[in-house]
C-alpha cells in the first residue's frame, strides 16, 4: 500500500529522536557520528531514522569524499504547515464566536 507524503511526513515525526535529529539539521548539515553523538542508542539504532526520514523526504545525504552529510529538507514540513493552518482557521473560528457569546453574556448581565 502507498502512503500519500503528508502520511509518511507525520510518521517520521511521531518518533522524539527524528524529531531532535531534524532539530540538529535545522542548524546546518551533519554526519551520521554527528546526529548520534547525543543519543543513548547505537550507530545502527540513528542510521535507521536516518532512513525513515530520508524515505518520508525530510533529508536528504550526499557524498563529498568519504564524508556522508546529511541535510534537511524542509518542503514536507511546509506541507505540514499547510494541513495544520486549515485545522488553526477552523479554532480561531470557534474562539471568536466563543468570544462574542461571552461579550453578549457580559452585556446582558450588565443591562440586568
């Protein structure tokens, strides 16, 4: 089965680790010792989330000589950004109705 790349972006994000390792990305291109430097888990344990976001997009690796970086790639986040605002216009929507209802509320007591 295909997952569509919102699907596969949200699975890579829902590990803490790819999270923090996207983190480190943000700051500029590092190697696979690099990125597993601060974790508790193996070289192998780092390289497999390497793998999950490399296949969801979100990095990518080069070979420059015998040294691998790797870099984020931010346009699935942006898909991201994308999904999440929708669902921020639908709350706003919700708060600014709530807000009336109470600014009635506030005005009927005060006629009381």
């Amino acid at each position: 089965m295909t997952t569509d790349q919102l699907s596969a972006t949200f699975a890579a994000l829902a590990d803490p680790t790819r999270r923090a390792i996207l983190a480190r990305l943000a700051t500029g291109e590092a190697s696979v010792n690099e990125l597993a430097e601060p974790f508790p888990v193996s070289l192998q344990a780092v390289s497999k989330h390497l793998k999950v976001l490399e296949r969801a997009g979100l990095i990518s690796r080069s070979r420059t000589a015998q040294w691998r970086p790797c870099r984020l790639e931010a346009a699935p986040l942006g898909d991201v950004s994308e999904w999440v605002e929708r669902y921020r216009r639908f709350w706003e929507g919700g708060f600014d109705r709530m807000e009336v209802h109470l600014a009635e509320l506030q005005k009927g007591e005060h006629d009381a």
